[in-house]
C-alpha cells in the first residue's frame, strides 16, 4: 500500500517516463515480466515461454533509441508503428517517446489505402513495421502519388540495432505536462479514423487512479487481448510493468487464441475487447485454469449478457469470477463507466454503472446542449482531465466534440432516478423510426438472449410505407453451423421485445459467416456496411434466411418508452 501511495502521489510520474520510473523503483529487475507466444507455432500454449524482465527491457529499449536517434528523430518528430508484433509495439513505443517524439501507431489489420492516408496526415516521417505491411504501404502511396515517409523494417531493426558506444546526452527525455507522446487512432466504425492526441500528463491521469485500485499481488499474472496499437493496450501494458505484474501479450487476438493463452498462462486477470470475449468458448478452459481467472475485463463499448453470463461462471469452485463491464472510447484515454458482473448479478440491460473517479461531471445532454431530466435518453457528455486535447490537424471536429463545456463521446445514454446509467446507442447508429428515435443496444440485447446467437447486430433498414422513415431489422449470427430458420427467429424475438416495452424488429437476417457480420480493427460490429447492405431488405422477398415481420406498419413504441426501457 505504500509503494501504491508513492506512485499515484508521485506528480512527476507519466505516460512518457512510466517505464524509467518502474526500472528505478524496482527491487527485482530480473523478474520475469513480459510474455510474448508464437501463436504461429503448434502447440504454442503448452511451450516454455522466456519473460522479459526490467532490465531485458532496458537494454533492449536503449539499442532502439540509439538507432532512433541516428535516424534523425528529435523531440518534434512524429514515428509510425505499424506491426502485429505486440511486444515490439510496446517497446519502441518506449524507446520513441523515451527521446520525447511522438509515437503513431496503426492496427496492423487496417487497410493499406486508410492507413497510408492516417500516417501522412499525422505528420509522421519515418515508419517502422512489418515487411509485408510497409509494401502494402508502398503501393497505396504509388497510387495516389504521395510523397511516401521513410520505412524500415522492425524485425530487421532489431537484429541491426546496438547499444551507444557511450551513455546517450539527454536520455531519457526529462517530458513537461503537455509533452506529446502519442497519437492513436479510434476505431473507425463510422469511416474514417479519427487520430486523438495524447500527452505525457493527461495519459496518465486514467492510469493514476487505476495504480491503487488494479490487483498487483505478487500472484497475479495478467494476459492482454487487446488490440497493442490502441491506446487502451499501451495503457494496461504501462501499468501492468508499473506494478510489476507479469503480462502475456496475445498478438491477433481471437476466442480460440485467448482460451489457449489461458490455458497455458493460467492468469488472474484477463484484458479485452468485448467481441474477443464474447468468442471464448468456456467450456474449452481447463478446470486448473478456470479456477486461477478472477477477473474478465471487457472495456471501449459495454457488454451484452449474453456474453458475460458464460464467463462469470467460471473462476473459484462456487464463486465464479467477476466481469468488469466498462464504456470509453479512444478520446477519454480510460473507461470512463464501469459495472462490475458475478454470476449472482441480475441487473442488466445496458447497464454501465457510475462514472468512474476521475470524471468530474457527466450529463444527458439534448441536441441543444441542455441536461435532460432522469429517465430520458440523450448524448453523453463528460467533463474529465483524461479527455484528449483534441484530434490531431482537425480543427473542425475538435469544435463539433464540444457542447456546453462537455466533451461528447458519440453515446446515447440514460440515467435513472437512483443514479444508475444505461448505454443506449451510438449517435450515428440510433434508428429514426416514424413514431420516434429507436436505439439499437437494448434491442439487440433481448435478441441475443432470446436467441443465444453468439453476435448480433440491430440497424435501421428503409421502411417502404414512409420514405424517409427507418425500421429495425436485426443481423444475427452464428458460428456453430446448425440450421435454424429466421422466420422462427424473428417471432421468439419479437415475442420477447414486446414484453420487454421495445420496438419490434421488422426483419431478422440469419448469418453463418463473420464477413456477414463485419466487424473493424477494433472488434466493433460496422453497422454503416450493414445499413448499406440491407438498406431494402423490407421491399425484397423473404426468404430461408431472411424473415420480415407480417405487420411493417410504423413501430407504435414512442421516443418515451424506448427511452426509459
């Protein structure tokens, strides 16, 4: 408890020397505490894995900066990672911003086109990354003729990189508050990446308050799925060596590849995006490694109970684990809501929880930016020092994110009278019905437990009786190749929307491949191809896998009650 007191107290600590300081701090700069698997290899899982420690890190850390810097990268300059190696990502991050640049990293499942596009309008003049990524790079750029940056490949910049002949001047970089250190892009759901800034002290501010509350006993042990380009896993990974909990770092994370990890790693703690949770088969985990995980933390968009239900119910032999269930998003640089789930929870229905410590003030705010009363549904807006100073060369949507001295975070919410929230939509994502606004989130969480489909996907489809006017229809997938007919579907989901008080869906389209259920780099489902897709599905025949309601006459639910249900 003291160390922890000494950390969070420690106002010269940030997200651009976090490394330095848990290095001098340490007691145990041997320890093991970086795991990072081939999941390429056979039997991957099951093999000896060798852990970076402190000092491993270090040295490895100070022969990247050295090459850094005879690149020619100053404190100004701008560095773009592009990689599906996790741990590489993480330690030029280090030795990038340990000169006091500036750190841009892509997900490396981003297309070649958009990502050459975000790396010149982030100003970065130099790119590290995987071969076959900077070729695809290469080409996008030929194509638009564009004045390409200089490349070079990570995997041969660490065979090729040595350390100093002699201490390096000025390293590592002594950051002032407003250092730039970072800029990562959001998910991209709705088009084009948008590219928040982060800076040395605002960072940090998310990962001061988690330093006193985040387990660290000398038992716990910690695997990440997340995406290691984002800034969620830079965050966790920055934290995770600040208190010195081992870490395995799982590259192209999905169900089959986490419920391996577990096995093999048996952690405490397990990090990820909702979709990579969801796709956990349980019932693949072994008994020694169920009975380890205490805690599954899923953050960005919250969870539907569908998924978390089959995870709470594994952990301790009759106490199961506990769900951590939070809501941000790229531009808070935390979670900002968080509701914590075990397998006795009962209250759900996007259900979020409170606002975290750090968030000073959150409010339901109208299209006018006044708060709207309890029980109403309106934009979420937040007044917090961990929100990003804004997007980077993007005056205008720095403007259009601010509202009545509020940060809007692009959600739909409600609070109720007791001073609970519920998350409700994503702006561009809310259905404009004819009888008012329908928000998708609780809709599609009745369809999943009414259906047990493993993903689903509410979106607004054009409704051929009222042009101009939108109805639901849901996407609905499952991965386990049984046959299943959508016009049943569509009648147990409808049956359950209408003793839930929600709208009715007017099509149900069934899917048995995840490309029919896109989702982005991120795991986010995107709902604008969906709406694309099956934009007149209501005015096309139905058919084994398509079902349309009998009754298409506009939704009779008002604004009112979906708000409050």
């Amino acid at each position: 408890m003291a160390q922890r007191l000494r950390l969070t107290a420690d106002r010269g600590l940030g997200a651009g020397n976090f490394f330095w300081h848990a290095w001098e701090i340490s007691r145990d700069r041997d320890r093991p505490l970086l795991f990072h698997p081939d999941p390429t290899l056979p039997g991957w899982e099951d093999r000896e894995w060798r852990g970076l420690s402190l000092n491993d890190i270090r040295l490895t850390v100070i022969r990247y900066a050295h090459w850094y810097r005879e690149q020619g990268v100053t404190p100004s300059s701008h560095v773009g990672l592009y990689t599906r190696h996790g741990l590489f990502g993480l330690l030029h991050h280090i030795a990038v911003t340990s000169l006091g640049a500036a750190a841009v990293h892509c997900n490396p499942r981003m297309e070649p086109r958009t990502a050459s596009e975000y790396f010149l309008r982030t100003g970065a003049t130099l790119v590290v990354g995987d071969g076959d990524l900077l070729k695809d790079l290469t080409s996008a750029w030929q194509t638009s003729g564009a004045t390409a940056p200089e490349l070079h490949d990570i995997h041969a910049l660490d065979a090729d990189a040595v350390r100093p002949p002699a201490p390096m001047a000025d390293y590592p970089h002594r950051h002032t508050a407003d250092d730039l250190v970072m800029i990562s892009h959001s998910s991209g759901t709705t088009g084009r990446p948008k590219a928040p800034v982060f800076h040395h002290q605002s960072f940090f501010i998310g990962k001061r308050e988690r330093l006193w509350t985040f387990p660290s006993l000398r038992s716990d042990r910690l695997l990440t799925a997340l995406p290691h380009s984002h800034s969620a896993g830079i965050s966790y990974l920055s934290m995770a060596l600040l208190l010195g909990i081992p870490t395995l770092i799982l590259d192209g994370a999905d169900g089959d590849r986490v419920t391996r990890a577990v096995n093999g790693f048996k952690p405490t703690i397990v990090l990820g995006f909702p979709l990579t949770l969801a796709e956990i088969d349980p019932s693949a985990v072994r008994p020694e490694a169920a009975r380890r995980v205490r805690t599954w933390n899923g953050m960005g968009d919250a969870s539907h109970e569908r998924h978390i239900r089959p995870l709470v119910a594994l952990g301790g032999p009759g106490t199961g684990s506990v769900y951590l269930d939070g809501l941000g998003s790229s531009e808070m640089g935390m979670v900002l809501f968080k509701a914590a789930h075990t397998a006795a929870s009962s209250h759900y229905g996007r259900f979020i929880g409170v606002p975290a410590k750090v968030v000073r003030k959150a409010a339901v705010l109208g299209p006018d930016g006044r708060e709207l009363p309890d029980g109403q549904a309106g934009m979420l807006g937040v007044r917090t020092p961990s929100v990003t100073p804004g997007y980077w060369d993007d005056p205008a949507l720095n403007k259009e994110s601010l509202l009545s001295g509020y940060f809007l975070t692009g959600d739909i919410v409600r609070k109720d009278t007791e001073g609970n929230w519920y998350h409700l939509d994503r702006t561009p994502d809310v259905i404009k019905a004819a009888a008012g606004d329908v928000y998708s989130l609780p809709l599609e969480e009745v369809v999943l437990n009414s259906t047990r489909a493993l993903d689903t996907a509410v979106v607004a489809v054009a409704d051929p009786q009222l042009p101009g006017s939108y109805c639901p229809a849901a996407v609905v997938y499952y991965a386990d190749g049984v046959d299943r007919s959508a016009r049943d579907l569509l009648s147990v989901c409808n049956a359950a929307l209408e003793a839930a008080g929600l709208a009715r869906l007017h099509a149900l389209v069934l899917v048995s491949a995840r490309e029919d259920l896109p989702v982005g780099v991120t795991g986010k489902v995107l709902k604008r191809v969906l709406r694309e897709r099956h934009h007149d599905v209501l005015s096309r025949p139905a058919t084994e896998t398509v079902a349309k309601s009998a009754d298409t006459s506009p939704d009779r639910a008002d604004h009112t009650d979906q708000s409050a249900a």
